[in-house]
C-alpha cells in the first residue's frame, strides 16, 4: 500500500465521514535500530483519509475505531500497518527501509511510485550530492546514476561540466539534457552564452545543492515523451527540499577547503631550457646550410645566480574556500515550508579565480481548505565570479593570454620581475607586449602573465530569480487540477578591462568592456489529474494538460579604448576611444504545448503507459511548428505472480520486466533558423551596409529520436540487493545539420541548417545496489553502475559530406558516416627515422613521408626515406580517423562503510575504451621558443637514434603536431578516478541532546583524491571544448582539474 | 468555502489562458535583422547592399588588412618578430599547409565578397525598390568591378601565375551565380588562371563602360569610378605581361608628358607629400582605399599599422629587412629619399612606418594608387621599347623624383626595366605588391633572415587551396 504514501505526499486528502463509536488510540513510533523516536511519521487509518503525524518526541493520538489498521509510514523506513485492537496503546518501531523501490519518482507533471515505474528513471537523492566541494550539482553527479556521464572539462570555477544522458543525441543541436526544476524548465547551459567568452558561468550553480531533495533522471521514450520536443537527450528532473512532517528542524552545514591543481606537467628548468632550445637552433642552422648563433643564454641574477623561474607557481595556487548553509524546515497537517540560506565563497587553485554565492529558498504550500492547496518555491540567488583569462573555456584555447598555457611556455630562464622589482616585460621594439626575453635573442614567452594577474579584470555578476506558485484542487479524491506558473530570470552582468600596460589590452592601450544579459523566461501549466482503482486490481491514471513558455533573451554591451590615465580600469573611467558594442542581440521564442497521460496497471502486475505531446515551436517555419512526439511502455512485475511467490520468494524479492517505445523531439534550434536574414553594419564608420548573414531553411523540421528500451529491475533477497539491467537504442533522425558549403560558394558560415543526418546510440546499463553487511556497529553499502554506449553516424549531408570539429584554430575531430561522432582525426605517424631524426608521416597512399622542418634553398622539407622528394603531409588529403573519442563504457562505484560512529565514503568513476587527442602535448614539444616538457631530453641525437621524439629543429611546428593534428598525440584516455572520499564522525551525543542538538557530524573529504591512468595530459576528462558535440575529447592548453581537501560540520536542532 | 477557492483558481487560469495565448507566441519576429525577402525594399537598402559588397572585400583577413601583409611578408623586405603562428608566421616562412588558418580564412573571406556580388548582380533587376535604371547599372558595374579585383587577388596567391604558362595552369573554381545555401552547387572544378582573367576583364570592361566617371567627397576614393576600373585593368594586363594593353589603359589615366595627371573623370596625380597619402587618405593620387573607423576597424591582429609598426603602439610583427636583400639595403634606396624616412629604428630593428594609426588602427588601405598606374606605364613601355624608353624614363623619375629621389637615366633597356622593378618595391612597401612583382616575373622568392629562397619549381611558390574547400568541393583539385 506505498500509494497511501504516494497519495499523502500529492496532498490528496479527501474528505470523508468519520465513523461513530471511535477510540482514542495513541502511542509512540521509535526507529528499530538505534531505538531513537521519530517525529512526523504519518499515521493514517487505512482506507480512509483520516491521519496524523507524530510531534517532536514521536507520540501520536488518533480518535478512531476498533478493526481498523493504522498504517505508519515515514520516508526511508518501512511502512507498518496495525491492526487495532481493545488496546488503545499502540507503540510502533519502524524499520530503516533500504528498499529503493519503494520511492516516489518524479515524471514530469507528476510522480509515481518507483514500483509502478515502467520506464527508464535513475534518482540521485540530494544527500549524495550535498556538501561536497563544488559550485553545482551537475558536477557532483559524476557517476552516480548508470547512464548518466559527467565530465568536468577542467578546474576552472563554475566551469559547466558536460553532461551526457545516454551518450551524444544530435550533432548540431545540443546534446545537453533538459533541466526542470520543481516542475518548471528552467535556463541551463543550453540557454546560450551566459556572457562575453572567457568567463566560465553555469546557471546550475544558481541552484544550492544544498536544497536538493532528488534529481531524477528521465532517460527513456515513456519517461520523456511528456516533454516533448525537449526530451531526446534526457531530462533531469530536480526537486528540491519541502518541510517535512514535525516540528521545525533547524540544521547548519558547513564546510572549508583548500583547493589546487591535481597533476602538473614536469617541465625542462633554465638551464636544460637553454641547452635545448640551443641544440634546435644548432640544428637548424646545420639543416638549412646556415651559420649558428646561440639564441638562448644563462640569464643572471644581480647575485650571479641564474634565474630558473616556476611559472606554474605564478599562476596557480592553493585556493581556499568556505560554504555555509542554513535551512529550518517543518510542517504542520496543513502547511509545510523549508526556508534556506546559502553562501560560499570559493577561489580556485587558478589565481584570482573566484565564485561566491549568496542564495535563498522558500518552499512552502498551505491547504487553503480541504480541497485546496497553494504553494510556492522561490529561490533568489546571486552570485560574483572573477575569471582570469584561463584560455581553458571553448574557442580560447589559443589565446596568447591564456593561463592554461603560459606555464607551459614560457622560458624559465628569465625572471617574471627585474631586480628592480618591475615586471620583467618588452614594452618597445620587435619583442613589444612580450615577456622580456633579457639574454634571450628570440622571446621568451607570450605574455608575463604576474601582469595580467594583477592588472586585468574580468568579472561576472549574476542574479537569478526562480520561483512557481500553483494551486491544486482537488475536485474529488481521483480527480485533481494543477496550475503553476512559473518564472526564471537570470541576469548577467559581466565587465572586463584588459590593462595597457602588457596582454590583450596593450595594443589598444587598456580595453574596457560590459556586458549586460537578461534572460527572461515565463513558463504556465495547467493540467488535471486523475487517479482510480476499480474492483481493486485496475488502477487507471491520467494527465492532460498544457504549457505555454515563452522566452527572451537580450544582451547589449558596450566598449572602450585607450585609458586616459593608468588609473582606470573600468568601463565607466575615461577613455579615447568608444568602440563599436562587442556583443548585441535580442532574440526570442515561444512554445505552445499540449500533453497527455494515461497509465493502467492490473493487480500492480502488468503496467501500461501512453503519453503524447504536441510542441509548437516558434523558430520554425510557418506550417512547420508543430510536432507530435509520443512514448509507450509496458511492465511486468513477475515477482508479484504467485507462481514466481512460491517459488523464488527468498531468493528474488522484486523482478520486473519493462519495455517502452518513443519518439521525442530535440529543440536546439536557433530561435530564427528557418529565415534568411540580412544584417546591418557600416563601411568606413559612416554610411550603412546590409550583408548576408544568414542562409535560413524554410523546411527545417523537428529533430527527432526514436528510443527503444528493454530491461529488468530486480531485487534479492528482501530486496537488501536491488538492480537493474536496461538494454537502450536510440535513434535519431532528421538530425539538424550545418550542412556544409563549399567555401568558395561564399554562403555566410559556410553552411545552412537542414534536417539530413541520423545516428544511433545503443548500450547497456546496469546498476546494481547492495547492502553488503548489516550489524548494529557496522555497515557496508555498495553500489555499481556501468554504462555501455555505441554511437555510430548512419546519414549526414548531401554526399555524406563529413563535418569536422574546429579547436579554435586546430581541426583534431571528424564526423563521419559508418563512425562514432567525433571521431579523432589526425595524420597517422610513424615515429622518428632512427637514420635522421626525423618524424615519419604516412600519407593518404600509404606511404612514409619524413620531414625536416629545416633545408637548403630549394630542397624539399618533406622527402620519401630514400631520399626523393615526396608531395607536403597535408591535413585534409592524409589525415585519418584515428579512434572515437566517446566512451565505450563508464560508470562509477559508491561505497559507503560506517562503524560505530565513524563513516567512510568512497566514491569512484572511471571510463574507457576511447581517445583523447592531447593537444597540450604537440605544445609542450613544439621547437619555437616555447619551453618543452621533460621528456624532450630523450629526443633524438646521433648517439640516441631510437627514440619517440625527433631530432629538435628550431622553429619547429610540424614535427610534433602544432601545425596539424597527427596520431602521436592521440592517446588511450581509460580511466579511474577518486572523484570524492571522506571521512565522518558522528558526534550526536547525550550531551548534545541536551542541548537540543539532534545530530551533528563532523567530516573531512578529499575530491579527486587519485587517478589510475595511461594518459600523459593532465586529465582525461579533459574537454577543452565544452560542450560542443562535433570537437569532444579534445585536451588544448586547459588548466589542470582541482583537487580539494575540505572539512565540514553538519549540525541539527 | 471550498468552492470558493476552487472557482476562484479555476476561473483564473482559464480567464488568463484565454488572454496569454497570444497569436504571436509562435510568430516572433527578429528584431535585429531583416529577412532577406525584404533587403531590396527600398532604395537607401539596395545602396547599403552596396556599401557591403564593398565592406565585404575590407574584411580584415582579405584586402581591409591581411591579404596585403601576406603579399608583402612573402617576399624579402620583412623579417618576423614575433614568432607567432597566427601572425604570418607560416606565410613569412613559407611553411603554410593546406589547413592553416591564413589559407582557409582567406579564401573564405574573398569568396563571401564574391558571392555578395552575385547575389546582387542575380537580385538587382528584380528589386522592388524604385530606382533609375542608370543607377541599377552603376550599381552592377560596381559590383563586377569587386568581383573582378576579388578574382584578381585570389588567382594571384592561390595558383601559378598566369605568365608561366599563359594561364594553362589551374586557377580558382569561377562562381558566378549567387548562392543563399538552398540548392546543391558544392561541387565546381576550378576554372584555368586563363578563364579566370578572362572573366576579371570581362568585369572590368564592363565596369568601365557602366562607372560613373565620378562620385564624390570621399567616395572618389572609396567606391569605384570608370578610373579605378582602368587602374585595376592595368595591374591585370601587368600581372599577364600584355605590355601592350597595359600601356593602352594607363595612357587613359596618363597624359603622354608631364604634368602626369588623369585627363577625364576624377582627375588623378601624384600627391607631393609622400607620407601624407597614407595619413591623410584624401589626396588625388588614391584611385581606390578602403576606408576605416573606430567603428568599422580591421579588426584584432589583421591592421597594417600592428603588423608593421614597432611597439608600443604595433605589434612590431615584423621589422624591415635591414640587410642582403631587403630594399632598405638598396642603394637605389637613397637616405635623401622621403619614403625612407618612413622607416624608423626601434632598438636594435627598424620598422616601416608608413600605417601609424594606433589602435583601433584606422587607417585606410591603399588598393590603387596613381603612381602604381605611372610605374606600370613605365614598365610597359620599357618592355616593349627596343633601347630605353624616354617617356619611360620620365615617369620613372616622376615618382622618384617627388619624393626626393635623385632621378635617374639609365643607359639600357634592362637598366631601366630594373630601375621601374626597384622603385615599384621602394614606393609600393607594406601595400602588398610585392609577391605579384615576384610571381608575374617568374622569379624565385629570395631568401631573408633564417628564410631560404623559394624556387618557382617549388610547392611553396603559391598557396595551396584549402582543406575547408577540398573537404566539400569534390571537384577541387589541390595544388600539387
């Protein structure tokens, strides 16, 4: 009977006579393990709607009559149900539930029993995620639900992890799932650009982890059809906290960290610097039948020590953090509210990289009358982020400022100050805005990144206002009305000033910039509800219902140039020169939607679901906006028949088969696809242009995904074992393209947006949850996921065109029909000729090509290994698909240990079968002045001819992969990773309940505490561009990922 | 009670529904663009589609910057600072490979100012607005005149020069249909170098006969007249060795003696002031430039001022080529000659400064200039004089001479033809002749700094086409 719990926690309490003759029945409900009482248990007369809650000492009364059961139910234990009798003391222990079936799910426009559930919904409950150092919740989900893959692209602050429900569902599109929060979509990533590039900023983190109470996520046809047009790459449902039955609790939770870089390249020092960076210039020289002069010298210190500087000590830190939340919560029969208080303030082991956010929540919902409830959820939440130029985000990967990189190459043979104390820097002459190269006849570096560190700003104030009032009404017990409206403003105010004096801003001579984002978005519901059992075995439900949601978007910025006095450094000081608004739009849509739901089940043993949804969306074209989209599933709960009862019962507690089948839409269109559009400019400032910017397609359609899914949960005995085994396809069609042109048809982006690709993502995945041991001192509880994927492209444009993904200025991914998208793509090599030094390439026909960066005036750099001269390595005619860069399999592994009053919690993900293409690494043995990693002493000399690097020549950028991708730099990245182990002590005392303190637990964690790999880069997660579906599994010039220790305390009153 | 609320909630969101599903939830409409239904409505529009086709080739990667620094860093009067890979770096040291940024931005760039051209050409007559049919002729002989200097441009780097075989060798793929994405049309073989100049004098015959003999104010200058159509005509008859027909356009701009100034249309000459041409943008001797503003700049790492200027206020990209071959090293550079006090020292290295407008870098850039016609016309005449040709001579000593060079009497034909091809590269430095003067003549790129030289047998003689092309265009060859 969980729906009592599931009908208690709708608020679907009807109102019915009360019988004559009754009792008045009380006592008191206590936990059976540790014999504690527990207020706001529900105490409800089965059958009826008549019920109660124990107070703050777990004693209850309730008038009512011999014969009838009381049923006691209470969230994570087990329901009991007693029979009443003359005794009119009725006390009661309740079990700790570990039965996760027994849940409620949320599946859009309402909730389920999880037991009832027939289609594919894994649930993160808010404790896993909470306290954890990070600045959303997205991140906190690595590996936590099979299926589900999290990748954190780097440690720069409020970064948005890239986020995978079942693998990549379209190519142009977003592949990023749909986020609602409290029944309401609200702006994720996928909104767009949440301000001018370069600053990391993710709207998630606007949501306090801390008021978490689930996120379910939605991953199959039945489960997401509801949504529509919205649903193909998988919904993340999120509810946060409401009061819970019982007087108020007040609890405090807190925490500090020290955060810093997690793996660092080791790196050539001064003096190994200049041995090398003078050997390639010797070679050089040698090569290219020139004289050789020595480029790099030992530069002294006033003391005649040479400088040998660690640049990653210039950039990098260890950051320090501190996170305080404050909720009191409770609830009355009539009314419950949960009112929170958030703040942290984070700085990453980036220098000058911070986040801080103050948020605040109300949830609360009253019975107005007995039919008749309204509530709320409000949050309001702000937040300040300053992010110095990381070059880690996407499309920055090669900025000349970028802090990522400067590390990398700078000479650590020159200081970053002069004995002086100025900054050691070129201002005037050849080598001007570079870092001052002393001795050095060539420069030493890109910029002197203390400069930019001190002087330059960039920062990101955000305020965000998301709240949905509704009521329900309850017309009869089965049939109930919802309306909810609901409201996300997110506004974005980010400002940056590049100094004068060194970097970005020097040509210009101090740049200043704001930016102003407004994100608007109205969403409203309304839709009924009805529930029923006949003849107790058909239980029949239905939802229809519809939303309207519209939403605009508008930025407009403004620029300045040429500060009048150094004294400036922001946008409202004076400047010379006003430059034209670096970034203006104002755009729009709408979505006008109809849904509907209907769900059977006979005997709780055969289910059935149908939903239907139809979209209306305004980016397409008229006649074109609507689209139909529908999901349908169907259970079998075998562990309920009574052939399988008598047979299996001890062993196999639950097993349930399920399948469902779908279509649903993906909506990452631009909001005026279908249109051709002209836009407005100037030629030589004063008269008007109006160009071709946009090839429009009036026939583009929905992007659809037909998900197929089969599978079975299970549970054993007594369900201390529960799992479940799902088998999914899903396959897209109709995917939206950027078709591409070819360039010389001069068509704005060399593209147009039409609906010709398909692709399939098939896998397993299995979850499987165990309470290994159980005694009153010790506890062990484990749980395992592993996802499988395949993706493969089935159809892309005209002619299969292939579609490749650009790194900024570097093309290392390609998507190809018959492989996985975003395969890596890169020019097969052949190591280092032990003859010469040089690197090989194998061409398109097979052949090894070997090259000399430097020759004699009319040789040839690339020869065949006799010796003729071979036709130049390029990317396009010899480049091949090296591996995929999506996953084969990933997963993560929980562990949770508690003796006594100590817990351990262990938290592991990993991921393998797949590639990553190592940018950073073609850097880090480039044979320009850039410094070089370590390893390059092993490169090849007459005396040490067997060797994976070439014979270093300076000026270099071909050998080792800058100038183009080559398979060298294309590695295995399988891994396994610590995302998170901690520690706790439970300090609840009898002491500390006097003082009213009903749990208190001190803790300390570390967050990526180790990793088990092959890769050479500093993370395999690694995604230098974010989220984008054409270019993943790319790792260029990023900053390292974190690593976090942190303590915390968790207190309750 | 009970019902109360219920009908209150109830009425409420059926009475706001009804109201808030508004007609035009679905229809929104862009309120910074217009449809391209609409971009020929009226007549100030069709002028801005215009002004764009103009806009269009000032892009900062094709004429507004870059093309004219990879012309002239290819050849010997540079030397690279910085290093930097994404400042022509690979152009200098003739690195580049078919996917290399310069390669493909490029070529992306030049062909979006083609196809803007084409699309007008295949609009304009149907154009809604109500304009003179003189005017709609005007506009279209401006349009193929942009073609014509685009097509130009793009042989010129992209293939052989046109004088190796008479144009036998493949050129670029010839569009010239416009393209709004709908349709199929990727594929296209490329058009000889022949066919190529064959369609740029196509354009430009037109665009003579259909220029307005004049504009006015600025747009002399800036848009294109029946002058600019002839001074283009006389670097493509250069670019072709047609010495003959180079001499029959110039001597339309070019009286037989001095004084040296265009007879009709706008009345072109030489401006006395050397360095006042490139900072006052204004005088006489500018045929075409294309104008810049705070507000329409060449945007980040593609202005000549950054490439060439020292810091603090350039990039100091690259310096001048002190030394061996670079002309600064020229005697024919003479230390009395104006243009050389354009070059100015900056610690150890001496830069041109001929661009000086700090950021946002402003200046305008030099396309056509009346003292690139004279010197063509020299050279024209002295090629095809049997001895050394006087009026040659004097044009010669016409440029030399206004900027303070000595003049100059050269004894043979090849004396005088090396003194035209000299003065061309003191006179023409930084605006991006200098590879065409190398490529037309067949001569080897000369070696400067760590660079070697370049043989015209050599792949790295010109571009390669790029990846981004060869990619989607199945019928593209590349350059071998």
């Amino acid at each position: 009977m969980k729906r009592i719990l599931l009908l208690s926690l709708f608020g679907f309490f009807a109102c019915l006579q009360t019988w004559a003759q009754s009792k008045t029945y009380s006592g008191k409900v206590t936990a059976s393990d540790d014999g504690s009482s527990l207020p706001g248990v529900t105490v409800q007369v089965k059958g009826t709607a008549k019920g109660t809650q124990t107070n703050g000492d777990g004693s209850y009364s309730i008038e009512t009559n011999a014969g009838q059961t009381l049923v006691f139910s209470f969230v994570g234990f087990t329901q009991k149900e007693v029979k009443l009798g003359a005794n009119t003391t009725v006390n009661v222990s309740l079990g700790v539930d570990d039965n996760v079936l027994s849940e409620v799910v949320v599946v859009g426009y309402g909730t389920q029993n999880r037991k009832d559930v027939t289609s594919a919904v894994s649930t993160i409950k808010g404790d896993a995620i909470k306290s954890i150092p990070a600045q959303s919740f997205d991140q906190l989900m690595s590996g936590k639900a099979a299926g589900v893959n999290i990748n954190i692209p780097n440690g720069v602050l409020n970064n948005p992890p890239v986020i995978r429900v079942r693998g990549f569902n379209s190519i142009t599109s977003s592949s990023y799932p749909l986020i609602v929060v409290d029944g309401v979509i609200v702006f994720s990533q996928d909104a767009g650009a949440v301000g001018p590039a370069g600053i990391a900023a993710n709207p998630l983190s606007d949501i306090n982890p801390n008021d978490i109470e689930t996120i379910d996520i939605l991953k199959d046809a039945a489960a997401t059809a509801i949504y529509g047009s919205r649903a193909a790459n998988g919904v993340l449902v999120i509810t946060t906290k409401k009061g819970k039955a019982g007087k108020a609790t007040i609890t405090y939770d807190g925490w500090t960290g020290w955060t810093q870089a997690f793996r660092k390249f080791d790196l050539l020092n001064a003096e190994e610097y200049v041995m090398m960076k003078n050997e390639a210039e010797q070679n050089r020289a040698s090569l290219a039948g020139q004289n050789f002069t020595p480029l790099f010298v030992k530069n002294l210190d006033p003391n005649g020590v040479p400088y040998d500087t660690d640049w990653y000590g210039e950039v990098f830190q260890t950051g320090f953090q501190h996170n305080h939340n404050i909720n009191v919560s409770g609830a009355t029969p009539k009314s419950s509210y949960y009112f929170s208080a958030g703040y942290t303030n984070q700085e990453g082991f980036l220098k000058k990289n911070t986040f801080e956010r103050k948020n605040t929540r109300l949830n609360i919902s009253h019975n107005v009358t007995d039919n008749v409830i309204v509530g709320a959820n409000v949050t309001y939440s702000s937040s300040d982020a300053f992010a110095p130029n990381s070059g880690s985000l996407a499309g920055t990967n090669f900025s000349t400022g970028g802090l990522g990189r400067i590390p990398l190459v700078s000479a650590p043979n020159v200081p970053v100050r002069l004995p002086d104390g100025s900054y050691n820097i070129n201002s005037t002459g050849g080598l001007a805005n570079s870092l001052g190269n002393l001795g050095n006849l060539d420069r030493s570096g890109f910029y002197n990144p203390a400069v930019m560190l001190d002087l330059d700003k960039a920062t990101a104030a955000s305020e965000r206002f998301l709240a949905n009032i509704y009521a329900t009404i309850n017309f009869t017990k089965d049939l109930s009305f919802r309306t909810d409206y609901g409201i996300d403003n997110l506004t974005v105010d980010s400002r940056t000033f590049l100094n004068p004096l060194h970097g970005d801003g020097f040509a210009a001579r101090g740049i200043a910039a704001n930016y102003l984002l407004k994100n608007r978005r109205w969403t409203w519901q309304n839709y009924l509800n009805y529930n029923h059992t006949f003849a107790d075995k058909h239980s029949v439900g239905a939802t229809i219902g519809t939303e309207q949601q519209y939403t605009n978007r508008n930025m407009w910025s403004a620029s300045r140039q040429t500060v009048t006095d150094p004294f400036f450094n922001i946008y409202e000081g004076n400047y010379t020169v006003n430059n034209n608004p670096p970034f203006n739009f104002l755009t729009e849509n709408g979505f006008q939607s109809y849904f509907g739901r209907v769900t059977y089940d006979f005997a709780k043993r055969y289910f059935f679901t149908a939903t239907l949804r139809r979209d209306g969306l305004s980016a397409l074209a008229e006649g074109k906006k609507f689209g139909n989209f529908y999901g349908i599933s169907a259970g079998w709960n075998l562990s309920e028949e009574k052939f399988f009862k008598d047979a299996l019962q001890d062993k196999i507690s639950t097993l349930k088969l399920r399948t469902s089948y779908g279509k649903v839409g993906n909506a990452g269109i631009s909001d005026f696809a279908a249109l051709s559009l002209y836009d407005f400019g100037n030629y030589g400032g004063n008269v008007a242009t109006l160009f071709f910017s946009q090839a429009g397609n009036p026939d583009l359609r929905w992007e659809t995904s037909t998900k197929f899914d089969a599978g079975l949960n299970f549970g054993l005995f007594s369900d201390k074992v529960t799992g479940e085994l799902t088998f999914y396809r899903n396959v897209i069609d109709g995917l939206i393209l950027n078709s591409p042109l070819s360039p010389s048809m001069g068509v704005p982006g060399n593209s147009v947006a039409k609906n010709v690709g398909s692709m399939f993502n098939q896998g397993l995945e299995f979850a499987i949850n165990a309470t290994i041991i159980r005694t009153s001192d010790f506890k062990w509880n484990t749980s395992f996921n592993i996802a499988t994927q395949k993706n493969e492209v089935t159809a892309l444009a005209e002619g299969n065109a292939d579609i490749f993904g650009v790194t900024q200025l570097e093309t290392a991914n390609i998507t190809r029909v018959g492989q996985s998208l975003g395969s890596i793509w890169a020019v097969p090599t052949a190591g280092v000729n032990p003859e010469n030094g040089r690197r090989i390439f194998i061409n398109s026909k097979g052949e090894q090509v070997q090259y000399s960066h430097a020759v004699p005036t009319g040789q040839s750099r690339w020869t065949y290994l006799d010796g003729r001269t071979a036709p130049a390595i390029s990317a396009a005619a010899d480049s091949r698909i090296i591996g995929n860069t999506i996953p084969k399999f990933y997963g993560g592994w929980d562990n949770n240990f508690s003796y006594k009053k100590f817990d351990v919690a262990l938290s592991l993900i990993y991921a393998g079968g797949f590639y990553v293409y190592n940018g950073t690494r073609a850097g880090l043995h480039d044979q320009r002045f850039w410094n070089n990693a370590a390893d390059i002493l092993n490169r090849w000399t007459p005396e040490t001819r067997s060797t994976e690097w070439p014979r270093v020549v300076y000026g270099d950028n071909v050998s080792n992969g800058s100038s183009f991708p080559i398979s060298e730099n294309a590695e295995r990245g399988d891994f396994i990773k610590c995302r998170n182990v901690s520690l706790g002590y439970n300090l609840t005392s009898e002491y500390l309940k006097r003082l009213k303190i009903t749990n208190a637990r001190l803790y300390t964690q570390i967050s990526n505490a180790f990793m088990i790999t092959n890769y050479s880069g500093t993370d395999p997660e690694v995604s230098s561009n974010g989220n984008s579906n054409l270019a993943p599994g790319v790792d260029r010039n990023s900053v390292p990922q974190a690593r976090t220790y942190s303590v915390g305390l968790s207190i309750s009153f | 009670m009970r019902n109360k609320f219920s009908k209150l909630i109830l009425g409420a969101a059926l009475t706001l529904s009804v109201f808030s599903c508004k007609d035009d939830l679905l229809s929104p409409v862009p309120k910074t663009s217009i449809s391209d239904l609409s971009a020929y409505d009226t007549p100030d529009r069709i002028e801005s589609l215009v002004n764009a086709l103009y806009d269009a080739v000032k892009a900062g990667n094709f004429l507004g910057g870059r093309y004219l620094i990879y012309n002239d860093i290819r050849g010997e009067e540079f030397i690279n600072q910085t290093n930097n890979g994404v400042t022509g770096l690979q152009t200098w040291n003739f690195t580049l490979n078919a996917s290399s940024n310069e390669v493909n931005n490029l070529w992306r760039d030049a062909y979006y100012a083609i196809n803007s051209s084409n699309l007008f050409l295949d609009k304009i007559d149907a154009a809604p607005a109500k304009i003179a049919p003189e005017k709609v002729t005007n506009y279209k002989a401006e349009a193929r005149f942009l073609r014509a200097l685009t097509y130009f441009s793009l042989v010129n780097i992209y293939a052989q020069p046109f004088t190796k075989d008479n144009g036998a060798s493949l050129g670029v793929p010839l569009r010239l249909k416009g393209e709004n994405g709908a349709g199929n049309s990727n594929n296209l073989k490329r058009s000889t170098v022949a066919e190529v100049y064959t369609q740029i004098l196509e354009d430009l015959n037109f665009a003579e006969a259909n220029l307005p003999a004049t504009n006015s104010g600025d747009l002399n200058i800036t848009r294109a007249h029946k002058n600019t159509a002839i001074a283009l005509k006389v670097r493509v008859y250069l670019a072709m060795a047609r010495y003959a027909d180079v001499q029959r356009e110039a001597e339309k701009l070019v009286p037989a003696v001095a004084p040296f100034k265009a007879p009709t249309g706008v009345r072109h000459e030489l401006n006395a002031n050397y360095a006042a041409i490139f900072t006052s943008y204004r005088t006489l001797e500018s045929i075409f430039s294309l104008p810049m503003a705070t507000n329409d700049p060449p945007g980040t790492q593609n202005q000549l001022a950054f490439y060439y200027l020292a810091g603090p206020v350039g990039g100091g990209e690259f310096s001048l080529n002190m030394t061996g071959n670079g002309i600064l090293a020229n005697r024919a550079f003479e230390t009395t000659d104006d243009r050389r006090r354009l070059a100015v020292a900056a610690g150890t290295r001496t830069y041109l400064n001929k661009f000086t407008t700090p950021a946002p870098f402003t200046d305008w850039v030099p396309i056509l200039r009346y003292s690139e016609v004279l010197l063509s016309l020299a050279e024209a005449k002295a090629r095809q004089a049997s001895g050394v040709d006087a009026s040659a001579v004097a044009l010669l000593n016409a440029v030399r001479t206004r900027s303070k060079g000595t003049a100059v009497a050269p004894t043979t034909k090849e004396e005088l033809i090396t003194a035209i091809l000299t003065e061309r590269r003191i006179e023409f430095l930084g605006e991006g002749l200098r590879s065409l003067d190398i490529t037309r003549l067949g001569q080897p790129f000369p070696a400067k700094g760590v660079v070697n030289a370049i043989n015209p047998t050599q792949s790295e003689y010109i571009w390669p086409i790029p990846t981004t092309e060869l990619a989607v265009n199945k019928d593209c060859e590349p350059n071998p």
